[in-house]
C-alpha cells in the first residue's frame, strides 16, 4: 500500500540522515520501499483486500499493545508462564482483567484530555494506587495527573520497518 507522501518523506529524511552519519549514499532500493507500507500475507488477492488487510493489521496491532501493557505492567508475564495451580491462575487472570477494564475507562477519560495515554504508565500508576487503597471505594478518587500518563514518542523501529529490514 502506498505510505502518504509525509511518511516517505520522513522515512526518506531518516534514510538519508542515517546514511550521512555512516558517510554512505542511501540505498535506491531502500529509497522505493519508503514510499510503501508493506505486509506479508499468505492470503490471495481474491480473499483480501489490502484495504482489508490494513485494516485487520491496525486492529491486530492494538490488540498486542493492550496485551503487552497488560502483561508488563500488571507483572503477569512470569504468572502466565506458571502451570501449578489451575484456580490460581484464573483468579489472577480474572483480577489482571478487571483491573484492565479499570485502567481502560480512566485511559478513555484522560485520552480526551492529553491525546495519546501510556496504557503501560497508566497502569502502573493504577497498579500502585490499588496497592494503597484501604478498599475500593477509595478508588473512586484516582486521578492521576495527565502528564504521568502521555505516551513517550516512539524510539524504537515499528513492525513493519523491522520487517523491511529483515528483508533487505
């Protein structure tokens, strides 16, 4: 799918800025690729549509940061690794999952103020004030201060410029 010509342009400034710092010439075939979004499917053409596709990517991808939040901030990934005790594991499953449906109604609230929410500060802040709280009641008063929860700008390359990558 063809990227927006700002997303070229700044995937391209990015190319160029790198290939400088290196004292090399950006690679023309890195140069085209810039210009497009590319996904690997083995779905035909007749299946899916790229409109499709995209579509069914973006709402993937959501789904995976909310998990990852999940997992990290609430320190599930050990818990998930466990297999001792089957009632254990569904309690603390069903006790990550109310307190995500918690930290999802505040995220909505905050978002309509700051934009763009860390799911992973917001829940560690949650996670802390749950710690606290004598009772749940006390809950009702969390209201964390917006800039502790506004999401960092990205560092790290997405998926689909990892992918890129490993292709070349």
């Amino acid at each position: 799918m063809r990227a927006a010509p700002e997303v070229a342009a700044a995937r391209r400034a990015a190319r160029r800025a790198k290939a400088r710092k290196s004292g090399k010439e950006p690679c023309p075939k890195g140069w085209v690729r810039d210009g497009w979004h590319l996904m690997l499917t083995n779905l035909g053409k007749e299946q899916a549509s790229v409109d499709q596709l995209a579509a069914v990517y973006r709402a993937r991808w959501a789904v995976e940061i909310q998990f990852r939040a999940w997992k990290q901030s609430l320190n599930l990934t050990k818990a998930l690794h466990r297999t001792s005790n089957e009632h254990a594991m569904e309690a603390l499953v069903l006790a990550a999952m109310i307190a995500h449906q918690l930290g999802m109604r505040i995220a909505r609230r905050i978002g309509a103020v700051v934009g763009r929410v860390s799911y992973e500060k917001l829940y560690d802040l949650l996670a802390m004030q749950l710690v606290k709280a004598p009772d749940l009641a006390a809950m009702a008063d969390f209201d964390p201060d917006p800039r502790h929860v506004t999401r960092d700008k990205r560092r790290r390359k997405s998926p689909v410029e990892s992918g890129i990558r490993a292709l070349t």
